[in-house]
C-alpha cells in the first residue's frame, strides 16, 4: 500500500514538472534558511558551554554612579580577589585575577609574532576546564611558565615538540613553555586567548601595582570565580555587593560601589546594563531571526498550498473516480499528504545542499565558524521531526480541501470551486507579501542608520592614520629620532604616543575638582596621556583655545577638554580655568570639538586630554597624502625594523578600526538582506505558480477576448491586476508592522536616524515590480498564444 502511495505520489510530481520544481524549491529554500537560522541559534546559545563549568563561572563586576548616572563595568581593583577570598571561602571554589586580553611580541629564534593572550592565576586550567594536550594543569606555578594554545604552539614548532622551550616575550622576560592546551573554539568568550602567563609574573613585571597607596583606587584588572558546588550564585552576589564600598575612603564612597556577579551564562547574550539593570543584549537577535526563520519556512508552505488548492480542479476528476470505485476520504488524505511529504523529503535533501553550499558565506556574513552538525543526532531528530512536520502543515489543508469533493458532481461534470474558494489563497498570499515588504522596511532602516551613524561628524581627520602598538619600549626611547628621520623622509606628516588608540578609551580618572563643582558629584572621565604632536597628528578641531605646544613649560600642567567636557562642567568661559587632579592644579588651555572616540551611536563621553610624562602604549602615525600608502609604508617599515628590530613591523589602519564600530548593525543588516532577498523569491516563485495557473485556467477566456479584439496589454492588465490589488494589501498591512518594530529599534540608539515616508515608497513599489516582472512572463506568454488553439475543441 505505501509503495503505491509514493509511486502515485511520483508520477503526479514528474507529469508536473513545474509545479513541482515551484514546490521544492520554494520549500528548500525556506528549509534551508530556517536550518541556517537554527544553527546560528545553537551556536548563540551554546555560547562558553565549552566550559564544564559554565553554570557556576561568574564575572565580578560593578555598579557605580559616575557623572550623575549608573554604570557597569567588569574592570576592578588588583586586591578585589583577595579580599572575596579572605572573606568568603566557603562560597567559592576559586575566585580569579586576570589581566585584559592584549597582544605581546612571542619570539622563537628567528620567529617572532604578536599574538594575545592573558595573564592568570594558576587555576585558569581548571576553571576553564582547558583540554592540556601537553605538560599539566600546574603549569602556570612558576612565575617564568608560559601555556601555548596548540595553533600558537604548531606556527612556533611544527611537530616538534614545543615542551619546556623558551621563549622571549615583548623583547624582556623568558618563560618556559610548560603545557599546550587546545585552542578555544569560536563561541567561547576566551576564544582569543592564544597564550596564558602567570598572575605572578605580570606583578613582577609591574611593580607599581604593590606600591599603590590605595590599591581599592585604581580599576585595572579582570576578576573571575567559579562558585562553590552548593552555592547559589544570586544570593552570594548579594553578599559581596558591599566588599568595595567597605574599603574606599570617603572621596570614593560617593561612587557607590555595588559588587555583584554577572554569570557566565549570560556573558553574550545578557551583557548590556542600563542604569544597573540588565536589560538584554545579544537575546533580541536570538529573537529577531528565530521570528524571521519561522516566517520564511511559513512563507514556503504557503506556497505548497496555494498551488495545490489552485489545482484542485485539474484533480477533481482523478477525486471522484477513486471514490467511485471505493476509496475511503481517509486513504485519499493519506495519498495526499504521502505527495506532501514526498516533496519535503526532495526538499530537505536539496536545503542541506543549500546551507553546505551557503555557509561559508553566511560564516562570513554573521561572524561565525558554524558547521553542519553530521554527526550530532539531536541534529537529525530535529531536521527529520522537522520535515515531517513541515510536509503535514504543507499537505493537511489540500488532502482535507481535496479529498471533500463528492463524486457525483464532479462525474456529472456539474462540479465548480465556489466564488470563495481563491479566499484562502489571497489571503496567504497578503501573508506572503506582508512578511517579504516589512522585511524590507526593515533593511531600509538598518542601512539608513548605519548611514546615519557613518556620517556624523568625528571631530578629527582618519584619513592616511595608522595605529601601532608599542609591546617594547625601543620605540619610546628613540621616539625622537625615529620621528626626525621619517618626517625628513616625507613619509609622514607627523606621530605622536598616545595613552588610548583614537578609536577606544582605555584610561579614566575620577578625582578632578573645579570651581562650583557639586560636591556630592562623583566623576569618571576619559583622560588620555599624549606628547605634544598629537593634535596635529590626528587633525583634531579646535573651538577655543590652542593647541599643546613645548614652546610653553607650563604646558606639562595643562589640559585640552572637548566640548561634552565644558558643557558638562560648565565652564562659560574655559580657556585659563583651573581644574584639580590628584591635587595639582591644571590650566585648560584649549577646546576641541568633540571627537567620536567610542560607539558612534551615543553622545561623546567628556574627555580631558593631557601631556605624559611616561612611555605610552599606542602610537599614531599620520602618512603623507602626497605620497601612495605603498610607498610611505616600506619607508616607515625601514626606519622601524632599524629602530625597533625585536618587533615586528605590524600596524592597523584607524579607518578599519573606526569600521569596526559597525560591525554588529551591518551583519545585521546583511543577514536581513539576505532573509528578504530569499523571501521575496519564494513569495515570486508562489506568484509565478499561480499566475500560470490563472493563465492555463482562462486559456480559452483569452482566447475569446482575443477574438473580439483585445490587445496585449489588455489581457496583460487582466491577468495582473488581482495580484497588483493583493501586493497594495500587503503594503498597507507591512507598513505600520514594519514602523512599530523598527521604531522600536531605533530607540535603543542614542544617536539615530528617523523612518521617513519615502521608505515604505520604495518598499512598496520594488515589491510591486518585483510583482509585476514575475507575473508579465506568464501573462504576456498567455496573450500572444494562438486562439486557433484553445478554442478548436469548442
């Protein structure tokens, strides 16, 4: 009996060829985004799992109110760890300090590479749970240790084994390599964490941090715990929110310091905080494309059955005769639902090809390293419960719809589909374009903000300025000279040593004073050490004031605000004011223009600017415009490999790291495009099934009208208007759907572009050419058929 099912179910699809191709490419295709959209998923939400402890790692972090407003940060004092230890043991298991993950010149020999990594304390291995390929989990004991990540160590040794070599880092200190461990997969929140040094040798290394004289004062470095076994994780943050507060003096209480654990597991998609409450993150893409995959897979099967209710009447005959000589309503449901699902299984099969074929790109795209999951059988169940349940949702309305008809009429040839049975077909055709229109809609906004955001004004000149990160100090203590030598090479126009790269903020100071200031006001702003040449290096623009200069001593003691700055002050008249840090008196000298230094969808933070009097981190570098990049770039090269042998010549371009900052809202809007671009397809090639079976069933209607006279494009309007009418529907459906949701997107931007009418415009009519092209073919092929042809048998 099943063998006749399918063999019926074959022949109908091969004698329908089209239909069937429309069928299982529309279903593949939805298939197919819906598999992709899943595997994102999954690999959202396994995020860190790699982990065994995953639900007991939490993050120390902190509430504190600075410039008037809560904030959340994760950086805390160096003596914060211990202090969680000393006084509750009992809760944790280990309780960690790390330093940022920064990059540190490696060198083997003759191989040298900047690569980055941390600084831990010895049980990283077992917090992490890392897989030690090599050596033991005790290898950071030692102060001198260093744990290799199994790519770092392959590039440093090949298949030689790397185990207590030697290697030199930033140029200074030697440690032993004492384990390899394998490398952290993609979606792991230490996914770049290529190396691990001892906590104890950064203190070496760093000897100011034991000569603090208030070590609570100073926020610098990571603290990480895995909770005791019997612990619950919000009852102990609730008891270490005042482990701060307890140890600041009066000056800092102001800050109002709350300690609390943030859990690993929702490191990714629970990172944002507004006012200290967490209020999301990465969930609302979770969301969003769950909703988009569901709608286009929904889209697919509506496909499936518009075209085969569309067809019922070509089945009606094949319907009454199985009744006739005895089959059961049940066994025609069956027979139908078997060639439902017999298109899904091709379906299916076609959309795994598809996501093999796409996923590279999509990696590309969503900034992943997804793969099919061949040999998870979670992964099977799913895709095969999936298309079952997808071919029964597909088949169930035309095998109720088609096996209802009774015999009798449709023998006597007095069989005729109500004036209502197109209804449903409309309606999922509305459906169809309302999803396919909002989606663009959505696109449109998503480019227009980014658009909106790329075009605001940055207060400095990116144009020709590289960054370079200085691991060694060969370049501070010859900054002068290599300066001289590459400005009278004509390879630049200026450098300078900065305390934070132009695009990121990496040092802030509370503690200043003013005249009028509120004393119950508590203040943290980004305050970057520069030398003196770091306003014309990067172009910044003054409002008021003037630049630094060494032409002036008192210039050591000076500050450059910009404009958030002395608004948030309130400084009327700047230039000559005074303000106190750490007890000494600065002149503000000069206003700038506020500079988008941090994400370019927010107001600029108020920023000070002052000159160091140590060896800075970051230097910037502006090239000639009169020269190529090429050429200006082998020339910096030369006087760097002179200077600064040890490392190698590596730099970043500031307009690719201020591109950066897009990142998220242009993989969205990326990922939209291309859920939009497949939806329309699949709601055209829903469009085209139908048109050509409006066509094929007014054959001989085009043919009479043919007759007495009409044109082309009178029969072209015929046959497209109805289509037209449902594409306006939609259009007026999509349109306050698509205002509300991006609307509500828009808000989350400080910074952010309006929704102006002209969108839904373009939205609208590029669906209904969209619309229009794909029903002309059919409409156009059925008004230049010959007459003669359809209507001799009449």
């Amino acid at each position: 009996m099943i063998q006749n099912y399918l063999k019926i179910a074959l022949r109908a699809l091969l004698r329908n060829k089209v239909y069937s191709f429309i069928n299982i490419a529309g279903l593949a295709t939805g298939m197919a985004v819906a598999m992709l959209i899943g595997l994102w998923i999954y690999d959202e939400t396994s995020y860190n799992k790699y982990h065994q402890n995953y639900d007991r790692i939490a993050q120390v972090s902190q509430h504190n109110i600075f410039n008037g407003q809560k904030s959340t940060q994760v950086s805390n004092p160096a003596v914060m760890a211990e202090e969680i230890k000393s006084h509750y043991a009992s809760d944790f298991k280990y309780v960690l300090q790390s330093s940022w993950t920064s990059t540190h010149i490696l060198t083997y020999g003759e191989k040298k590479f900047t690569k980055s990594g941390n600084y831990f304390e010895p049980q990283v291995t077992d917090m992490l749970s890392l897989k030690m390929l090599k050596g033991t989990r005790e290898g950071l004991k030692e102060p001198n240790s260093i744990l290799l990540s199994e790519s770092v160590a392959k590039a440093y040794f090949g298949d030689t084994d790397p185990m207590n070599k030697l290697i030199k880092v930033d140029n200074k200190e030697v440690v032993k390599i004492t384990g390899v461990y394998e490398d952290l997969p993609y979606n792991s929140s230490f996914k770049e964490m290529e190396y691990i040094l001892p906590w104890e040798l950064y203190l070496i290394t760093n000897p100011w941090i034991k000569k603090m004289e208030n070590p609570w004062g100073s926020n610098f470095t990571q603290t990480f715990a895995q909770l005791a076994d019997n612990a619950d994780m919000d009852k102990v943050s609730q008891k270490i929110i005042n482990v701060k507060l307890n140890k600041v003096g009066s000056e800092a209480k102001r800050y109002k310091p709350e300690v609390f654990l943030q859990p690993m597991s929702k490191w990714h998609l629970y990172g944002e905080f507004k006012d200290g409450i967490n209020v999301g993150g990465r969930i609302e893409f979770v969301w969003l494309f769950g909703i988009i995959g569901i709608f286009v897979l929904l889209l697919a099967c509506i496909n499936f059955m518009n075209l085969s209710t569309a067809r019922s009447e070509k089945r009606a005959k094949e319907v009454g005769v199985r009744k006739a000589i005895g089959s059961a309503r049940s066994q025609l449901i069956i027979q139908f639902l078997s060639e439902s699902l017999v298109v899904v299984v091709f379906a299916f099969v076609l959309s795994i090809l598809l996501v093999q074929l796409i996923l590279p790109f999509f990696n590309e795209v969503a900034d992943k390293k997804m793969t099919i999951l061949w040999t998870n059988p979670f992964f099977w169940l799913l895709g095969l419960s999936f298309s079952l349940l997808t071919g029964l949702i597909a088949g169930s309305y035309p095998a109720l719809y088609l096996s209802s008809f009774q015999p009798v009429k449709v023998l006597k040839g007095t069989f005729r589909v109500g004036r209502f049975a197109a209804i449903p077909r409309k309606v999922l055709v509305v459906l169809q374009f309302t999803v396919s229109v909002t989606l663009i809609i959505g696109t449109i906004v998503v480019f227009r903000q980014i658009e909106h955001a790329k075009n605001r004004p940055i207060g400095y000149n990116r144009d020709g300025l590289i960054t370079m990160y200085m691991a060694t100090p060969d370049v501070h203590n010859h900054f002068e000279a290599i300066r001289t030598e590459l400005k009278s090479s004509g390879s630049i126009v200026e450098m300078t040593e900065s305390g934070s790269p132009t695009t990121e903020v990496w040092n802030t100071n509370g503690g200043f004073q003013w005249e009028g200031k509120d004393p119950n006001l508590a203040v943290d702003f980004p305050n970057n050490g520069v030398t003196y040449e770091y306003g014309k290096t990067v172009g910044w623009q003054f409002a008021n004031g003037r630049d630094f200069s060494r032409e002036f001593a008192t210039d050591s003691l000076a500050f450059v605000l910009n404009e958030s700055a002395v608004k948030f002050i309130g400084l009327k008249n700047p230039i000559g004011a005074t303000i106190t840090w750490e007890n000494r008196p600065f002149k503000v000298i000069g206003v700038i223009k506020d500079m988008v230094v941090q994400s370019p969808y927010k107001p600029v933070r108020p920023s000070l600017f002052h000159i160091s009097k140590d060896q800075e981190n970051v230097l910037i570098i502006k090239m000639n415009p009169k020269i190529s990049s090429r050429v200006a770039l082998s020339k910096i090269e030369t006087v760097f490999r002179k200077y600064n042998p040890a490392a190698p010549f590596e730099y970043t371009f500031v307009d690719d790291e201020y591109a950066k900052k897009f990142g998220n809202e242009e993989r969205v809007g990326k990922l939209a495009t291309f859920f939009a671009a497949l939806a329309i397809f699949i709601s055209c090639l829903g469009i085209f099934g139908l048109a050509s079976f409006v066509a094929e069933q007014r054959t001989k209607e085009i043919g009479i009208r043919k007759v007495l006279g009409a044109t082309v494009l009178n029969l072209w309007q015929l046959l497209s208007k109805d289509f037209v009418f449902l594409v306006m529907t939609s259009l007026f459906l999509a349109t306050p759907i698509a205002y509300f949701f991006m609307n509500n997107w828009l808000k989350k931007y400080e910074y952010r572009s309006d929704i102006s009418w002209w969108i839904f415009v373009v939205a609208g009519l590029g669906a209904l050419s969209i619309t229009l092209f794909t029903v002309s073919y059919q409409a156009i092929k059925a008004a230049l058929a010959n007459p003669v042809k359809s209507l001799r048998t009449e």
